[in-house]
C-alpha cells in the first residue's frame, strides 16, 4: 500500500496542481482501507512531528539527510532547504503561493549545488521521507488544491535560490 500511496504523491509533483483533486479523491478511498508498513515511529503522531531544535526540518529526516549524504556538505544543506519548504506545505496557517515559491527556490538550489544528485534518486528522497503519512499526505493534497488553477511567478535568476553559503 505505501508504494502506491508514494507513486500517487509523485505523479502529484510531475503533473502538477491541476491534478490533485482527482488524485484525492482517489487517495481518500485509498489510505481509508489501511497504511500497511507506513511508519508507526513517535515523530509520525502528528504531522509536524518532533523538531528539536526547531530549524524547521523533523530531526528523523534531518537524522537521515546527515547519515546517507555525509560526503557532501552541500546537499546536505540543498536537502535541508528543500524538506523545510516541504514541511511548510504541511502546516495550514502559512500562505500556499508562498510555500510554493519556497519550494521552487528550494529545488532550484538543490539543481544548482548538485544537478547529478537532484536529478536522481536524491531529488526524491525527502519529498518521500517528509510526506511519510496518511495525515501528511492527506495535508500535502490540501496544500496542493489550494494552487489549483493558479499562475504562479517564476523565480528571479539574478537572485540566489539557495538560503545558506555555498560555492
């Protein structure tokens, strides 16, 4: 179930917002028969999960960016800003035009730190590790809803997308 469930958030994020109100339909009938392997772990009780030191990003994703990608500095933190605009996108009181050029720039930053990672399995990694839940996805689906039908601006190539120093 969780493989289905995960292979429905991405074509979310591939064909964009216009989609997402068939796909919740579709997902609410889905997660309503059971999650299967989904995590039971005590940072998933709730959607925003523990955060100790309050950076914006869940300490279990944070844990895991710093244990798998330890070589490289860099995308580390592109990962970094990129589950901390995902995360925004599941909290209900933040504007969603906003959160979504959040996470433009976050995955413009990512591209340029390390296209090679973005690019592959990398990119996909914390979008599947930050909407790990029902009660998550079923926030990622509202957020997405909220930018239906919308024209959304581009991002000024004069500006850094990133939020931290880099080379």
């Amino acid at each position: 179930m969780m493989n289905l469930w995960l292979l429905i958030l991405k074509t979310i994020r591939m064909t964009g917002a216009s989609f997402v109100l068939l796909l919740s339909l579709t997902l609410g009938s889905l997660v309503g028969a059971g999650c299967g392997p989904c995590s039971k772990k005590a940072e998933d009780e709730t959607i925003e999960g523990v955060d100790k030191n309050q950076d914006g990003v869940r300490d279990d994703v944070e844990a895991l960016i710093e244990r798998e990608y330890a070589g490289d500095r860099m995308v580390q933190m592109a990962m970094r800003q990129q589950a901390k605009a995902l995360q925004n996108a599941l909290k209900n009181d933040l504007d969603a035009e906003v959160v979504a050029g959040q996470i433009t720039r976050a995955s413009l930053c990512f591209a340029k730190v390390d296209l090679e990672a973005y690019a592959g399995e990398a990119g996909e990694v914390i979008e599947d590790l930050v909407v790990n839940t029902r009660a998550r996805a079923r926030r990622y689906i509202e957020f997405n809803g909220k930018l239906s039908g919308k024209m959304l601006g581009g991002h000024d190539p004069k500006v850094d997308p990133c939020e931290f120093e880099h080379k």
